[in-house]
C-alpha cells in the first residue's frame, strides 16, 4: 500500500474540500461583461432612451472636442502630444498607414485611433447596459404613480425588444429591502415583469434585477424567492430571472458579529447573481463623510472595493465601480454665445471629463472593468478610457499570452496535466473585454498567437482541450513507421 493509502480517509475529505472549493471559487466568466451602466429614472425611460444617449454624446464630443489631439489633450490620455503644425500630417500618414504611424509615433497614433473608435462606438452601442431606475433615480412617489411608471417603462422595453433598439445589457433597479420599502420593491418587479411578459412573451437579453442597499443576505434570499415564483407563473426555466447585488452601505462589510457578511449575500442568491456594483454615494455618506468629500476617489471606497475583491474575485460574478457624480455641462445655455462664455463652458466640460476619467482609469488598474454613468455626456469619456487602458497595454498582454499559450501546449503535448487555465483565462479576458467595447479589432488578436474560432470559445480551457483533440487527430492520421 502506498503512503496515500494509508491515508485515506483524508484524501476523501480532501477531495471533497476541492471539490466544493471548486464549484464556490469557478473562476472568472467567459461571457461578456458590459463596461459600464447607465442609470436612468423610470419615469424617463422610452424604448429609443439608448439611442438618444448616443447622439446627445455625439454632440458633447462634436462641440468640445472636434478633433482628436482637442479630446486626447482634454482627458491628457495621451502623453506628449505633436505640435500644432504637424496635427494635419499625421492626421494623414495615419490615414493611409495607421500600423506605420504606431511604430513611428505611437502617441500620435493612439489619440487618433481612440478619437476614431469612440465616434465608432457611439455611433454603433452607444450604450451596452441600461438599468432602468425606480431608486434614487425615481425617487418616493405615490404608489400610484410607480405602479403606472412601472407599467410604463415595460411597455416601452417591449416596444424596444420589438424595434430592436434596447441596448446589449438592460434591467431594472427597485428599491431595497430594507423594511420601510421592500414592499414598494416587490410590487414594481411584480408590476413591471407580469406587464412586460404579457406583452412581449420573454425577456430581452441580458435582463437583470438590481437590488439596493444589501445589509442583510435575507433581503437578496427574499428576492430569490420573488424570482423563483415568478418563474413559475410564466413557466420560465427555473434561473432565467437573475439579479445583482448593490454594496454600499457600511454594515454590508461588516456585520454586527465582526464578520463580512458579502460571502453570505452571493450564498443566498442561489446561483443568480451576476454582479456586485458598489454605491459610491450612499457608502461615503453611511461612513459620515460630508458631501464635498464623497468622491470614488476616497480612501474608505479603496477599502469598500478591496473587501469586494477579495470576496467575490473567482466566484464567477462581475464586479462595477460607481458613478462620478460631477457631470460635464457647461453652465452656460444658448446658441449664440460670446467666446468668453464659450470658453467657460469649454473648461467646465474638460474638467468634468478629466475627473471622470482619472476615475475609471483607477477603477479599470484596481480591476473593476465596469462602472456607472450618468449622463451621455460622460459616454466619450467611458470609452476613451477603456480604449486607452486596453490599447496601451495591448502589445505586452499579446506576448504574455502567446507565451503562455505555448507553454500550456507544450504540457499538452507531453501529456501533462496543465493547472494553471485560470490565469490563461484572466489573459485571455483582457483581449475578450478589449473586443467586445470595441477598443481592438480582430485584426489585433493575430498579435496574442490565438486563432479568431480560438477567441470566439472564450474559455481557456475550452481553447487548450481544442488543440489537444486537434494534437490527437494530427498524430493518429500519421503512418505508422
């Protein structure tokens, strides 16, 4: 007998420990996860609501910043940029060569091709996650009146299904738990989905429900419930109704027992939560922090979105960071404004972008690759940041992940088991997240040494055990010497 043999008993508890570790800790999803999500009150919501965000972006960007090196030097993204006399000449190369112009100048090169796909996106997805708001976005109204907003706004989701206008990701935010309105919750989710199954017959894709303000796993275990039965009444399969959990108040961290209760929330969602956001406002304001000082920036958000991190980081749900709350309107109104009026409204504008986007690029290093906006004026800013985040980092991700690949391979082909797929899968996420924004081109991912059937897998794993029966079918089709 072997030395394991004589242990054996351990081995089964061990493996039964692995075994559970596993299914908690599966690693991070292969399915796309939205950058951003705007946040809109209920009331205000129309089925073309996304597509009007998209121009009202477009015109921001036209009006403050009508060329590239104007809204590469207003976020400062870009480094050192080219003198003036030079902007129209690389503006050129870069149109006849933009992989010379890379080599050559490459700051120039990344101002006009983050300049080129932002108008790209907000022309194209102007929006990828909408969430219909009947919280803070809506406000305490009458019952009257949010039962019919509730009605309201899923007739337009219905109509939007039907024109085909709704963004990628959408869902609705009710009000929390807690027990001054979980009653309020629960009849708008009633309201809003009997309304919108009737009238539609399913689900637009990617829908989610939004619970506020956890502080209790009964509150999501309350939800869960509502989910489960309504499933039931339309004979939907039993976890089509999914819901994301929202962290921001103090005791969300830190239960009245010493212990972080944010394990226990995910455990009570039975399986269908599918993010955790983080409330900026609401948590600074639970830590009695005045108003000037709430800021994504602030020390105690730090704190909140690591205990986040280290809770949630491998069990399969998507993190978002919160919203910047300054919003980039110029306060003066009018068509025919003095140039001095015009330049204000310009500064306020770039400094609003500037805020927001030193924030999301702090969220994007701190490995929250979502977040909120507010406003569309704040849409050229989400994209921009994450195209530069993405693109900067894009060359040393590929040889990362090409060498990475090639190790894996060689396992495979020596018959060794490789271990290490949720590191490939963290890799490849890069390049999936960098795709599915619209920061890189499939003609980018050549770079990273995987095929486009590869990428479309999404799964490291998926995309090694693909080359391992692509090995086994190659070696038995060989002559036998």
């Amino acid at each position: 007998m072997s030395l394991l043999d004589d242990a054996n008993d351990r081995v089964v508890e061990l493996s039964a420990a692995n075994r559970a570790f596993m299914a908690r800790y599966p690693g991070e999803p292969a399915t796309r996860q939205p950058v951003h999500t705007v946040y809109g009150g209920a009331h205000l919501f129309r089925a073309d609501t996304t597509q009007r965000l998209g121009e009202l972006a477009l015109r921001s960007l036209d009006t403050y910043a009508g060329n590239a090196w104007e809204f590469a030097a207003a976020l400062g993204f870009a480094g050192t940029l080219p003198r003036a006399s030079e902007l129209s000449q690389l503006t050129a190369a870069f149109a006849r060569d933009p992989t010379a112009l890379r080599v050559a100048q490459p700051q120039a090169w990344l101002a006009l091709t983050v300049y080129e796909r932002v108008r790209a996106k907000l022309q194209r997805e102007p929006v990828e996650d909408f969430r219909i708001d009947f919280e803070d976005g809506f406000g305490a109204r009458a019952d009257a009146e949010e039962d019919a907003s509730a009605v309201q706004a899923a007739r337009e989701v219905a109509s939007g299904m039907l024109q085909n206008t709704l963004p990628p990701f959408i869902g609705i935010r009710i009000k929390s738990f807690g027990e001054e309105w979980h009653r309020r919750g629960a009849r708008t989710l009633e309201l809003f989905l009997d309304t919108l199954l009737s009238a539609a017959g399913r689900l637009p894709a990617n829908f989610v429900v939004t619970l506020p303000k956890v502080c209790v796993a009964e509150q999501p275990r309350l939800l869960v419930r509502l989910l489960s039965l309504l499933e039931r009444r339309y004979a939907l399969p039993a976890g089509t109704l999914r819901m994301e959990l929202m962290i921001e108040v103090t005791q969300a961290l830190i239960a009245a027992d010493g212990r972080s209760p944010l394990p226990d929330f995910l455990k009570a969602c039975e399986g269908r939560c599918v993010a955790a956001h983080f409330g900026t406002y609401d948590f600074t304001a639970s830590c009695n922090i005045t108003a000037a000082h709430q800021t994504m920036a602030h020390p105690w958000c730090d704190l909140a979105k690591g205990m986040m991190v280290l809770a949630y980081a491998g069990t399969g749900i998507f993190l978002s960071d919160g919203a910047t709350n300054v919003m980039p309107v110029g306060p003066h109104k009018g068509s025919d404004l003095a140039d001095e009026l015009l330049a204000q409204n310009r500064a306020v504008v770039h400094g609003a972008w500037q805020l927001a986007h030193r924030h999301i690029r702090a969220s994007l290093v701190g490995g929250f690759y979502q977040g909120w906006d507010l406003h569309p004026g704040q849409l050229p800013v989400r994209y921009a940041t994450c195209y530069g985040f993405f693109l900067e980092g894009f060359a040393q991700a590929a040889e990362r992940l090409r060498n990475f690949i090639d190790k894996a391979a060689q396992a495979t082909l020596v018959g060794d088991v490789f271990d290490d797929a949720a590191t490939g899968q963290g890799l490849l996420n890069f390049f999936l997240r960098a795709r599915n924004c619209g920061a890189i081109e499939l003609s980018d991912l050549e770079q990273t040494g995987l095929s486009l059937d590869e990428f479309s897998l999404r799964s490291f794993a998926k995309i090694l055990e693909a080359r391992r029966q692509r090995l086994a079918a190659a070696q038995a089709q060989r002559p036998i010497a």
